[in-house]
C-alpha cells in the first residue's frame, strides 16, 4: 500500500459504487442462486419447486454419462494443455535463439490470439468437413475414414486440433517475454559452462522459464475448461447425442436445452469448486514467486 | 555467440505456416461461388466472387427473419467491444484509485469481495445469471449484453498492480501543491497510466469482440446479433440445405476476425506488454 494516502469519508464508497454494484448483482446474486437451485428440484412447467437435498448432487455424480463426460474433458484438458505448451514452447526457444527476423516471426505467430474460439472452430469443422474438408484427403492417404461429427473419437481429435491452434499463440507470447527476460549475462555465462545447447536449455533456460510455465499451465486449464466452449458448440452443432462435449457444455445443454435447472446448477457448482482450486493453487504460487522471484 | 540454424528457422516458417495458412485459405475459398467450393473443396486461389460475396454478406438482410445485415451485426459487435473495453477501465480505474490510494475502514473488506471474482468465470453460472438478467428485463439489449460480462475483478487488478507501482512521491508533490483527489486523479494519474489504459482496452475490446456464450443466451432477436454470434446462425441454416453457402460462411468469418486481428497487430507492442506484464 501507498505511505501517503487520501482520508476522505465519502469519496472512496463513491468510487467503489459502480463495480461492487455490478458485481453484487450479476455475481453474487448469480453464484448464490446456483447454489440454491441446486437443492432443489424445478416443475419443468415452472410450478414451483421442491427441496431434495443433495438429491440433484447424487444423481449428477452417480450418473455414467457424466462420468463419461467428466473423462473426456480431463483428457482433452490435459491433451490440450500439454500440446500447446510444448509447441509454443518449442516456438518460442527457437524466435529467441535467431538472429534475423525474430520479430516478424513473432507477429506471425501471435496474431491469432485474437480469433475467437467459435470462428477457430467453424473453420476447423470446414477443414475436416467430410465434402470440402482438405485433412480427409490427407486422412484416407493412411487409410482413415474420418467421420467428423459422427465418430466419436474423429470428433475429438478435431476439437483438440482446433483448441490447440487457438491456444499456442497466447502461449507463445507468454513464453518469448519470459524468455527474453533472462539476463544476457546468465546465458553467456550458460555459454560458456555447458556446450550441449539440450543440457544448457534443460538445466538453466527452463527451471528459470518455470513461473511462466506453471501460470501458463493454470490459463491453459481453464482455457481448456471453460473458453473451449465456442469450439464444442460449433464442432458438435446442437447434436450432443453420441459427440464429446466437455462438462460446461453439459451444463448448458441441460440448463438452457432440457430445462433441468436443478441438475445443471449442481454441475455448476461441482465445477465452481474445481475452479476454486485451481485458482486457490495459483495464486498460493503467486504469492511464492513475489517473494522468491 | 550461438549461430541460429537453419532448422530454427525451418520451425518457425513451419509454425508461421501453421498458423496463417487455414485463415488464408478461408479469405481465399471465400471469394469463389457456393457451387464451386462444394465441387473441389477449399481453395487456395483467388476466385472472382469476392465483391459479390461480400456484398451480400454484408448488404443483404439474411437470417431466419431477414433482419440482419452484416453491417448491423459489425456494429454491434463494435458496440460490444468498445462498450465493454470502455466499461472495464471506467468501472476498475475508479475501483482501483480507491483501494490503492484511499485509507478508508472496510477497505480490505471490498478488495476481497472484488477478487472473489476472479475465482469464477461467467460459464459456470450461466444459468442463473440469464435469469438475474430475464428478470430485469434486460435480455435483447446492449446493456444486457454488456454489464454482465463487466462483473469480474480483471480490469481492477491490472490497475492495481499499476497504481501500485507508480512512485509515491507523485502523491506526495502533489498534495504540497495542494491538489485533491479529483484533481490528483485526473491530472497527473491518468495521464500517468496512459499506456496501461491502451494496452487494457486493447485486451478487453478484444474479449468482448469474441464473446459468444453469452450473446448467444442473451439475444434471440437478430437485431442484436454480433458477427461471432452469427456464425452459429449460418451453422443453423445449414442443417438440411443441399448445397450449404461456404463463401458466405467463410466471408463471415473473415469479417469476425478481422477487426481484432487488425487491433492486435496495429497495437502489438502495447498489447503484448499489456498481457505479459498485468497478467500475474
């Protein structure tokens, strides 16, 4: 905090009006309405409503079809965050280490943080569409028949693809600042005691890039989670039926779709938690980094 | 000294070639005719339907209502961008000077009930915030579009972190000369605060161009409709037609994100600054 600071009585409230405003009224009273709808049971017909318990809970966790649901979306995240972090790192190592044209690299590579997820995922769908799409061309040279949209695992393996694409520039620019950070001393120093460029890279580039990569890990997983959303929605077309969908997904199809408030504020909650977490760990991290960093 | 290798450059041209090659192909597929995309495929050249395409993608009332133009829906999507890119640091500038420059009781109070926020993002309540704004009769509006996605702490903490970092002798030299805080605030802290407030509206005009979830909910009358949420309209008129409009589509999509690709590279310095150092 400041060693000089304003005492005013009125002023600061003033101030903080319009944000806690808008916050109590489309946060919290949000937040805390799923959570209360989801111990109860809504008519479908909008007679009312009736307290089950943590009844809407059980059935959503005893279900297998979020189960199934829950599966896919661990991996997807996991295969998600794993593929972009690896090659926008790869990316970025090699923008740093050339010579020439490291800034018109990057502006090519970043540019496409700006896209949005569903205009990645339109584009995606034309590219493995099975009339136009170019990648079945490339796909039936080895052999595979792939059916986007009605084979489950083709339809993943394009939703991956996509979120990927959309993903490894933010990665990249987070990854090229952190590394264009490093003092120059400490590489030539690196230079100079290591002349394997893997070992040099391994055991000093990287343990110096690791607070950008485990920030970058956490974005990425809720990137996953939650942004991916325009992506499913585009890939699968309103057509859940026998297609991945991640677990906010669910809670839109039955919340908004089937009418099944109760069971899709449970799931909301079910996933405020896992956010929570996640969020508790970085900013325990951050906390860390302030002080050792 | 390390000499960079050819391979490094191999990567990176592969990797450049990744990422802008998809978005070309579908500028260059956009300008040829439904019938031919559907015959041969994508196209890697240049056809000769492009005024055509666009003019009707932009000019033409489509839809299921035939309401919507490509114009309307620019400009809405315009409207949302710069709406919610002003919204954002108007609302968390204010917040932000509070917490950091005022000692006042029930401050760290606030900042927690603030950076809760960031704990939860609008997906996962999503439901019951529709019903929050159904009730106050806000669904097909701009302000139902807008002021919904403005209830996070983002924009608040950059700033904080900011107004943190400017030197306190600011403060100090300017209460000898005997400003207040309005004065202090307007004269010599935003001002200040100049490029952050670039960077951070370049950041918010583009999250708020590429929402899609919410709009979505949020408006069924297509006088509302932004570009990016359009994209699932022309999904939705393609179920059952028999030879689907690609070029319009793609026209569409070149036009979402053309404005925040335009942005992003015009004021990259500033954008990727702003990201990398208030993203912590």
């Amino acid at each position: 905090m400041k060693r000089v600071q304003f005492t005013n009585a009125s002023l600061p409230y003033l101030l903080l009006l319009p944000q806690l405003a808008i916050i109590v009224i489309f946060f919290y009273w949000p937040s805390a309405q799923a959570i209360q709808s989801s111990f109860y049971l809504e008519d479908p017909f909008g007679f009312g409503s009736t307290f089950v318990g943590m009844e809407n809970y059980t059935d959503v966790l005893g279900s297998n079809e979020y189960a199934s649901i829950a599966r896919f979306t661990i991996a997807f995240t996991l295969l998600v965050t794993f593929l972009s972090l690896s090659i926008a790192l790869l990316l970025a190592v090699k923008a740093d280490a050339v010579l020439k044209g490291s800034s018109t690299y990057k502006t090519l590579l970043m540019w496409v943080y700006a896209v949005a997820p569903p205009v990645a995922g339109l584009m995606g769908v034309m590219f493995f569409d099975m009339h136009i799409g170019p990648f079945l061309k490339v796909a039936a040279f080895f052999g595979w028949d792939f059916k986007i949209g009605l084979n489950y695992f083709d339809t993943a393996f394009a939703m991956v693809v996509i979120a990927v694409w959309k993903q490894i520039p933010y990665n990249f620019i987070f990854f090229l600042s952190g590394l264009q950070a490093i003092p120059k001393s400490v590489r030539e120093a690196s230079m100079i005691d290591c002349r394997s460029g893997f070992r040099r890279f391994w055991s000093i580039i990287l343990p110096l890039l690791a607070p950008t990569a485990f920030f970058l890990l956490i974005i990425n997983m809720t990137y996953s989670l939650f942004d991916t959303f325009g992506i499913v929605d585009v890939v699968v077309k309103d057509k859940a039926a026998n297609n991945p969908i991640t677990l906010v997904y669910k809670v839109y199809m039955d919340g908004f779709r089937g009418g099944d408030l109760g069971g899709s504020s449970a799931q909301s909650v079910i996933l405020m938690l896992v956010v929570f977490v996640l969020t508790i760990f970085q900013f325990r991290f951050i906390e860390r980094r302030v002080h050792y960093g | 000294m390390y000499k960079s290798k050819l391979s490094d450059h191999l990567i990176l041209i592969l990797g450049s070639v990744l990422m802008i090659g998809p978005v070309l192909i579908v500028f260059l597929t956009s300008t040829h005719d439904a019938v031919e995309v559907h015959r041969f495929g994508l196209m890697a050249s240049w056809g000769d339907h492009f005024t055509e395409t666009y003019n009707k993608v932009l000019f033409k009332e489509g839809g299921f209502t035939g309401q919507v133009t490509g114009v309307r829906m620019l400009i809405n999507s315009l409207i949302l961008g710069i709406g919610f890119g002003i919204g954002k640091i108007v609302l968390s500038m204010l917040a932000a000077y509070a917490i950091v420059y005022f000692r006042f009781r029930m401050g760290t109070f606030f900042f927690w009930v603030i950076f809760t926020t960031l704990l939860l993002p609008l997906e996962v309540r999503i439901m019951p915030s529709y019903e929050v704004v159904q009730q106050l009769g806000m669904l097909n509006s701009y302000s139902g579009m807008i002021v919904p996605l403005l209830a996070s702490a983002t924009g608040t903490f950059y700033f904080r972190q900011f107004f943190k970092s400017v030197p306190d002798e600011l403060l100090e030299a300017a209460r000898i000369d005997g400003a207040g805080p309005f004065k202090f605030f307007i004269d010599i802290l935003v001002p200040t605060s100049k490029t952050m407030i670039a960077a951070i509206f370049i950041i918010m005009f583009v999250y708020g161009w590429n929402q899609y979830l919410w709009p979505m909910m949020m408006t069924n009358d297509e006088a509302h409709f932004t570009l990016v949420r359009g994209i699932k309209q022309i999904l939705l008129v393609w179920v059952g037609s028999q030879i689907p409009e690609y070029n319009e589509a793609f026209a569409l999509a070149v036009l979402a994100m053309l404005p925040p690709v335009l942005v992003v590279l015009i004021f990259q310095s500033w954008f990727i600054k702003g990201l990398t150092e208030s993203d912590k």
